[in-house]
C-alpha cells in the first residue's frame, strides 16, 4: 500500500478552506451584532446583511451612523473573542 501524498494535500486544502472560510463567516457575523449593539439595536437584521453585501457596503449604507475607526474596533473585539473561543484561524503547518 502506497501512501498518496498528493491525496492528503488535497484532503487538507480542503479541510483548511473550509475552516477559514467558517471563522471569516463567524468573524462578520459576530462584528455586525457588535455593529447593531453600539447603534442600539437588534442584531437580526444587520447581520442578515452579510449574505447580501459586503462589510464595505454596509458601512456605505449605515452612512454616517458608525464611523470606520468604530468598526475596525468591533470588528477586533469579534476577533478576539472568537479566537479565545475557537483558537487562532492561522492554517495549520505539516511538519
């Protein structure tokens, strides 16, 4: 029996693709309802938002209510408390 080196590589591109596209989907997600929390209101309908726009065109749409530095901060305090729950999003190594 031959160990199929190209098989594994392909199996864990796959499995990292998915893992970081599942923490980038948390991550705008949980930064939307940290959005809706500083504006005041409920999360439902902000982070609904995400399948439809980018984080760039809801900022445009939410206008003058939430200023860029604002986000970023929500956006990193998402980050944080996602990392702390689901560890570091960075791709694991083979040794």
């Amino acid at each position: 029996m031959v160990f199929d080196l190209r098989g594994a590589l392909l199996k864990k591109e796959e499995v990292e693709s998915a893992r970081l596209m599942d923490f980038e989907f948390r991550l705008r997600a949980r930064t939307m309802r940290h959005v809706a929390e500083l504006l005041g209101e409920g999360p439902g309908e902000l982070v609904a938002k995400i399948a439809h726009a980018d984080d760039e065109a809801i900022l445009a749409e939410l206008g003058d209510r939430i200023d860029r530095a604002a986000f970023n901060q929500c956006r990193e305090q998402a980050r944080t408390e996602l990392v702390a729950e689901r560890g570091d999003p960075t791709p694991y190594k083979l040794a």
